[in-house]
C-alpha cells in the first residue's frame, strides 16, 4: 500500500539510507502555478538538523520535478520527482543487523517478509515522509486556489500543554520558535522539557493539532468515506502516530447531548450556519462549512540512546544500545507532515466530489 489517495494520489518509493526518495503524483489538476518557495519551505520544516531538538542528520533535501511541470504550471500529468539521500551514516546501525529493537517495525517486518533493511528502518524509518510533504505542498498550491487554509501545531510536548483551543492563539506565532508552538511561553517549556529528556538518552511525545479553514460544505462520502475517516487513517498512517481525535473527540464522552449539541442559526448573509463547532466542522461524515479541527497524538520515539534489552533473531536475550543520529521527540517536525497529509485528503475529497456532481 504505497499509494494514498482516489483521484489525487501520492505514489512514493524510497528508503532512509537507499539511494533517494520520490515518488509521482497522479491527479493534480492542470493550470495550477508551481509555487518552488512554498515546496522548499514546506521540505525545510520537516528536514532534519534544522535546530537543536531535533536530529543533526544534514540533508539538503531538495526536491528534483522530473515531470508534470511546464513553464511554471502543472500539466495535468504525472508528478514526477526525487529527493536524494546524501548524509547516510548506515554503519552506525551495524550492531542492529540481528536483533530486533524495541517498539520498532523490526520484528513485524522481518516476520511478514522474511527480509528487512536494518539501516534505519528502511522503509519503516519516517524518513519515508519527505515525498507526503512534497504530495501536500501541491495540495496546497491547488487548495489555495479555492480558499482553503490548512494549520498544524505543537500542541503538547509530554505533560507540557497549551489549555486553549486553536481560537486562542495567533496561529502565525507557530513559526516563530523550534517546537513550532504558538505559545512562546509554553514552546519554552517545552523545548526545555526536550532537552531535557534528550540529555539522559531518552525520548518524549505528545499532540499535534491542525485546523482546515475556508472547507466547502459538502466534502465527504458517507457511509465508508466520512470525512473524518479519511482524515484518521491518513493520520494513522505517519509513524509514530498513536491516537486522533477530531471536534470535542473524547472530551466530548463525558457531557451530555444538551451540552454538546450545535445549534443552527443564519448569519447575516443569511447562510445556514452553527453557533457552535464542537462537531468539529464535520456532521454526519460530511464537512459543514465550520473550521475542522483535529488532535494527532504521538508515542515517544522509539529509538533510545541508552541500554535497552531485546532478542536477537534467534530469541537470546542480548542488551544493545542505539548508535546515530535521533530525534528526542517528533512533534517538531511532524507538523508539516501532519499539514501535508490532511491537504491531500482535503483536495482528493473536493476532486470526488467534483466529478460526481453533474
């Protein structure tokens, strides 16, 4: 399953320490002009080594468009492009050739296939997740041209957390720090909480939140194409990804219906309208015309710097301890990729409906 999408699709290939990453986006709509500074921006945000919190691998990441592109505009062809790997270190992973590490893709890997790339990952390292972020920043450039603006931020970073919701905070600050957290003062914290798990070899997670504003009513497709299911299993699908929750989500068991229901009114343009969104933009599996606003949870990562106990490929206990290059907590990076995945849902969801609307 290497192709995400129905009419808007990101087909990727690569592995963390192969020879590049790329992939072929097929659907995107003609006549779209190719912004190359949102593309380098959006492979920025997700490159390693960009701060202190995160891995010092260097990778230029720079993306080659081999084809769908002319004169600055997308033909309506096949995307082709390559992102080469430059900086990989695979001897450091030479000691994990025979065992299986703890919480990793290891086992289940050389289970299902009777072969796996001990170099990283492989195709399990999130190393994969270079070619969604180039598939959702043509998302965007196409989403643009319709009103439609998707935001991630840092959240939570372990027991450090904002207590608002994303209408409390000026959502352009996101950029302005490391953890990409809105709040300077709670990113402090939370860059120092980073810091400080990472300076004993240990690893932490926590929540992403991403907000879709100026999404039509309409997009989704009840009953095995809800909105919301599209959004979770895109979601589900970057590594480390351990729970979401969309509108009020579990919060939203504790109340009763009376508390919780949104009330439709009419604004003064004289539209249908909510009073509230603890729906969370979507009813019914279809989207209302409301901000969608969503929660990503993340594990810690798995990879620790310090001894940990495992088997190796005969089952004998061994004690190991990771060699490399590792991030101390995700969260940083992840939110572009969180923003890439939820922009191909959102423009692949526009694109069906377009085509079953006569």
């Amino acid at each position: 399953m290497n192709t995400f999408g129905q009419i808007f699709r990101l087909t990727s290939f690569g592995e963390s320490h192969g020879v590049a990453l790329g992939g072929v986006i097929d659907g995107m709509p003609a006549g779209i002009d190719v912004d190359l500074e949102l593309l380098d921006k959006e492979m920025a945000r997700r490159r390693p080594g960009q701060s202190l919190l995160t891995t010092p691998r260097k990778e230029a990441d720079q993306v080659e468009i081999l084809s769908g592109v002319f004169e600055g505009k997308t033909t309506g062809c096949p995307i082709g492009f390559m992102v080469r790997n430059t900086s990989q270190h695979s001897s450091d992973y030479d000691n994990l050739r025979d065992l299986f590490r703890p919480s990793h893709a290891d086992f289940t890997y050389f289970s299902k296939y009777g072969i796996r790339d001990h170099r990283g990952g492989g195709r399990s390292s999130a190393r994969e997740t270079v070619a969604r972020c180039v598939g959702g920043a043509f998302a965007k450039m196409a989403l643009a041209k319709l009103g439609i603006e998707v935001k991630a931020f840092t959240r939570q970073v372990g027991t450090v957390s904002l207590d608002g919701t994303y209408r409390d905070y000026d959502l352009s600050l996101t950029e302005s720090n490391d953890v990409r957290c809105p709040d300077v003062a709670k990113a402090a914290e939370m860059a120092a909480l980073i810091k400080e798990v990472k300076g004993v070899g240990d690893t932490i997670g926590g929540v992403i939140s991403c907000v879709i504003s100026g999404c039509p009513v309409g997009l989704g497709d009840p009953v095995f194409g809800r909105l919301q299911s599209r959004l979770a299993g895109a979601m589900m699908s970057i590594n480390a990804v351990k729970g979401f929750e969309y509108g009020l989500g579990f919060e939203g068991a504790k109340g009763r219906g009376s508390e919780q229901n949104d009330v439709f009114t009419t604004d003064d343009g004289g539209r249908i309208v909510t009073l509230t969104n603890r729906s969370g933009g979507i009813q019914g599996g279809i989207s209302n015309g409301q901000d969608i606003y969503f929660n990503v949870a993340f594990k810690p990562v798995a990879t620790l710097l310090r001894d940990q106990q495992t088997v190796d490929l005969q089952g004998r206990p061994v004690e190991f301890k990771a060699r490399g290059r590792h991030d101390a907590c995700v969260l940083p990076r992840a939110v572009p990729i969180v923003e890439a995945m939820a922009a191909m849902v959102i423009l692949d969801s526009y694109l069906i409906n377009k085509t079953v609307k006569l």
